[in-house]
C-alpha cells in the first residue's frame, strides 16, 4: 500500500516522479488524450508492477512514449517510410504507431508481441515529465483494467490510490479519448484503434486508409485480433449502456418506454430544453463528446445509475473514436429506431 502523492505540474514536482521513475516505480500522468500510469520501458520489474496496478491482462501490451519522435530507432527496426511521414504530420500528437521491436524492448512491455507501439505526447508536462525520466516511458490509461480511462487527476486518484507513490495532476486532457494506433501495410496505414487523429486526416496526409476488425464490430471470444486491447470488454461503468440510435423524438420516446428507477439518459447540450427525464449531458459536437466521454460514464457510477441510455454520435473524425469506446462500454447493445 502506499500513500499516493498528488504533484504538481511544477518542475520540482516532476523531477520528484522522475526520481520515482527512476527507481523504478510507477506514477499516474497527463497527456494531451487521456491520463497514463507510467514506469521504465526497459525496467521489466516497473513494467510488471503497471501490470498489477492496473489488474491488466499481460497480454495486451504496452504503449512506449518518447520525448521525441528521433529516438525511436534506438527501440524499434526495419521502420516503414511511411511512418516517418506520418510522424512529419502527426508527432508530437495523438497518435501511437506499431513497428518491430528492438531486443531492447521487454516482452513484458509489448505483451509477448514482437512489436512496440511507439507515441510522442504533445502534451506539455507530459514532454517534460518523459525528458526527465531519461528512459522510454511504458503507459497504459491509468485506469484499473475494464474501467473508463481517466481523464483527470481526481479520476486516477479514485482507481490508483494506495496502488501507486504519486499522480502529476496536469488538469483536463484536452482530446478526452486515448491516441490513434495505426500499423503500416505496404503504403497503406492500417487503423487499430480510432482516436483524435482520424481516417480522414490520415487519407488527407496522403495515405491509403484501411480498418482493423474491432473498430466498430464485436471480437468472437478467441478471436485473433491485431490489436489485444480491442478484445477486452472496456470503459465500462457499473450501469448497463444502450446506445439509442434515432433523432431527439424518437430517443425520448423510447426512454418513456423502457424508464425505470435509475434510468439516466447520456444527450447533446442541445437536447435538455425538451428532454423531460433524468439526464447528464456529453457536449454537441464530436469533440465536445470526446473530451467528456469518460468523466460522464465516471459520472453515471457516481450517481448511481442503473440503466443509461445514450445519443448516438455521429462517427465523422473523433466521432469514431467516441462511438468506438461508447460501443465497448454498451457491450455492443445499440438500438436503431
Ligand atoms: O492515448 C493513449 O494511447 C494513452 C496515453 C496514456 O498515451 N495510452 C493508452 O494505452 O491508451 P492503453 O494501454 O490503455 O491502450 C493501448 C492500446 C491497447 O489497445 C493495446 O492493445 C494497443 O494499444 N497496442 C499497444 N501496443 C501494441 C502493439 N505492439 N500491437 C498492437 N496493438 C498494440
Ligand atoms: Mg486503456
């Protein structure tokens, strides 16, 4: 057990975690996407004690964050073109790019895998906190395994306290929802999981743009997947999620029908001048939905909710990204009116 420090964003606080770091602990993070737990790459002892924080299954691997996107030819080989021409665009940002691993990497960290997802937070305190580590930085969401991703320092707090020696509370994260992990195939660029930087974005970059199965499908039980964190059951909070598919009528009707106690219904800032039953609200726009998303499923457990009943959002840029975390905590239910 320990007694879990709250830091500042300051740098006396951060070379306080970057100490912790370096002998070897684990400490909850900011980035620009959502909060990570962070510990030594290259450290398999820091790398398992993550694991266990988190309770994550160890074969879903770790994401390798670096202070800049130059070193990654210290932990990863025979790297795409393309990759480099992604990262032209794209690094520092929201997005994570799956290569061959060096020897370097422990199997821990990449989960048995015999590649790296490699990501270059923009993230100011997050740069800063990773230069001063001086190692590649291993981070999952610091969340615990099956929760929804935190979002702020209070939200790693509630699942990490007494689990870890410290969180650096860097406030909000701006985009809400965790990067874009891609893989290369020949010239095209393969999307894991969607995030802020969307398939658009990417085909605007010049690139031919394809799907992993997982992205807005279920994932058969023993099903293999590119992308092992695809196939857990996620962002889930304790209520069950149905995402109601339908414009405004049609949604509050199908609420009236189904209402019970405990009924919280997840609508558009726009919605509640006529939504006459219990609600919270997750923004109007794609990227209002995505920066609240997971404090609103945080919020439903909070409040005690039973029964939630979400707006479907549209899936245009981050929108996927939104509906593909919102499917994962509805189980798949999505009612289409
Ligand atoms: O925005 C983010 O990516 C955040 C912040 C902290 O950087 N991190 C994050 O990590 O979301 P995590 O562990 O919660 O999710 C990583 C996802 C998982 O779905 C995992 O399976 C996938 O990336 N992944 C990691 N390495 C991979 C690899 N070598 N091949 C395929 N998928 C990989
Ligand atoms: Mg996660």
């Amino acid at each position: 057990m320990f007694h879990t420090e709250m830091l500042s964003a300051e740098e006396k606080d951060l070379i306080k975690a970057a100490e912790l770091i370096k002998q070897g602990e684990v400490v909850g993070f900011p980035t620009e996407t959502v909060y990570g737990l962070a510990g030594n790459a290259l450290d398999p002892e820091a790398v398992a004690k993550i694991f266990a924080a988190k309770g994550r299954p160890a074969d879903n691997p770790l994401i390798v964050h670096l202070a800049d996107f130059s070193e990654i030819t210290e932990y990863a080989e025979d790297i795409p073109d393309s990759a480099y021409k992604l990262a032209e665009i794209f690094c520092p940002g929201p997005i994570t790019m799956v290569v061959k691993k060096k020897d370097i990497i422990p199997d821990i960290t990449s989960g048995g895998l015999d590649t790296v997802g490699i990501r270059v937070p923009v993230h100011k305190t997050a740069h800063e906190f990773i230069k001063l580590c001086g190692v590649p930085i291993a981070a999952p969401s610091a969340n615990l395994s099956g929760s929804p991703s935190p979002t702020s320092a209070d939200h790693v707090f509630a699942d990490m306290n007494g689990r870890i020696p410290a969180i650096i509370d860097g406030g909000y994260c701006p985009v809400g929802v965790e990067s874009t992990v891609v893989s290369f195939e020949g010239n095209a660029v393969r999307i894991l999981r969607p995030g802020f930087v969307s398939g658009e974005d990417i085909k605007n970059a010049g690139f031919e743009v394809l799907y992993a199965k997982g992205v807005t499908e279920r994932i058969d039980e023993g099903e293999r997947v590119l992308s092992p964190g695809m196939k857990y059951k996620h962002y889930a909070p304790k209520a069950e999620v149905t995402i109601v598919d339908g414009d405004l009528e049609q949604f509050t009707e199908y609420v009236k029908k189904h209402y019970k106690a405990g009924t919280y219904s997840m609508i558009f800032d726009d919605d509640v001048l006529t939504f006459p039953y219990p609600y919270i609200t997750y923004g109007n726009t794609a990227e209002e939905h995505a920066r609240m998303l997971f404090g609103v499923l945080r919020e439903a457990d909070e409040i005690g909710a039973k029964q939630v009943f979400a707006r479907c959002p549209s899936t245009d840029g981050v929108g996927l990204a939104v509906y593909n975390r919102l499917l994962r905590a509805a189980a798949f239910r999505v009612e289409k009116l």
